[in-house]
C-alpha cells in the first residue's frame, strides 16, 4: 500500500482509499468510515482529509453523511489518482 501511495498529494491519496473501499464495499457506494479514521489509515492529518473531502463534495464525487461517505462519481475519482500521478 505504502509504495502505491509514495508521491500522491493527500486529495488523491483519499480518492484511492475511497476506490479501494468501494471496490470491496460494491455495489453500495456508501463507505462508512469517519474522516478521522481514514487520517489514520493514510497517515495524514485529519484536517487533510476534511479538506479533500470538501474539495470532492464542491465537485459533485462524493456527499459526505454521519458515520460515512457516499460515492458519486467514481470514475472521476479513479480520475483524480491518475492525473496526480502525471504531475
């Protein structure tokens, strides 16, 4: 996990966490994860995290709900990690 996640800015980082919950979670879309939880799982701050997630809602990928968030948009999120890699 680590080396998939080397050199990603945090937004992506999140958008593949959020993929790979999806994937496991199909076909719900809803993740049910607190925004604090998934700072651990990536090992950023918390306020990374809100940020991204944020950054995803204003865009329409995601709405954000107690306890967890539900997915959109998933090809634009699957977007998101890929062209943080081309940079």
């Amino acid at each position: 996990m680590v080396s998939e996640l080397a050199g990603l800015s945090v937004r992506a980082k999140v958008a593949w966490l959020l993929m790979r919950l999806a994937t496991m979670a199909a076909p719900d879309t809803f993740i049910p994860l607190y925004q604090k939880e998934m700072a651990e799982l990536l090992g950023v701050a918390a306020s990374s995290v809100k940020a991204a997630l944020g950054h995803f809602r204003e865009q329409g990928l995601l709405r954000t709900e107690v306890g967890g968030v539900h997915l959109l948009a998933l090809d634009a999120l699957t977007d998101e990690i890929h062209s943080d890699n081309l940079e």
